[in-house]
C-alpha cells in the first residue's frame, strides 16, 4: 500500500442532544467533550483530495524556510495538522508560489480560500502509510 496525505474538509456539523445518542455511542459523544470540542457538537468531514506521501514530502522540503512551511511539516512529523482560517495568510503564498502543473497545491489552494469566505470551514490533513 502506497503511503498517502489524505485532505479532509469539514463539511457539516451534527448536534446531538442526549435523549437522542443511542448508549452504545455515548462514548463518542464524552470523548468530545474531554478534548475540549463543543459540547454536543461532532464535526463530519468529507475527503477532499489524497496527495502521495513522497511527493508532499519533497513538494514541503522545497518550500522556504517559514511559519507556513512550519505547519505543513507538521504531517510529517506527528502525522496530522488541523488547517483554520487563521493559517491562511501563512499558507497562501506558499500555494501561489509553487503553482505548477500539480493539481493538488491549486486544490488544497482553493480550500484555503473557501474558508476566507467562510471561516467556520476546516480541513485535516493526515498521513496514512
């Protein structure tokens, strides 16, 4: 099996309220609530695109030294970095200077964009070996 980053972008909420979580998924709903996410809220993500592990990797060695390139090893190093509206200024000139023939820098481009729109918008990026 091919080692991939896969890109996942959230793309709805769903809120449980208690009377309505079935017993056997109670769990979910406290493991949540102890790492701090929203009470009652879970974030659903859809896959967004999935980019070959080799190639984000030496994509990422040829960026500059910065916070963005800083960020974007964070896939490398612990294996998974959650993207918000607040990265975009550090991420989008890193997009726009290695606009090239490769279509996942333009896709995971335009995802950064969607969120200057929408801030509530976010994406995981998660390797997979």
């Amino acid at each position: 099996m091919t080692a991939n980053v896969t890109v996942y972008q959230l793309s709805h909420k769903f809120i449980n309220n208690r009377e309505d979580v079935p017993d056997n998924a109670q769990q979910v709903v406290y493991y949540a609530l102890a790492v701090g996410h929203h009470v009652g809220v879970m974030d659903c993500f859809s896959t967004r695109l999935e980019i070959p592990y080799d190639e984000y990797c030496r994509w990422v060695e040829k960026l500059p030294e910065c916070a963005g390139r800083t960020k974007l090893e964070g896939v490398i190093k612990w294996g998974e970095i959650e993207i918000n509206c607040s990265h975009a200024d550090l991420l989008l000139p890193l997009f726009k200077l290695n606009k090239s023939d490769t279509l996942w820098i333009s896709e995971l481009d335009r995802c950064v964009e969607a969120m200057l729109q929408e801030p509530a918008l976010y994406f995981m990026m998660r390797r997979f070996a």
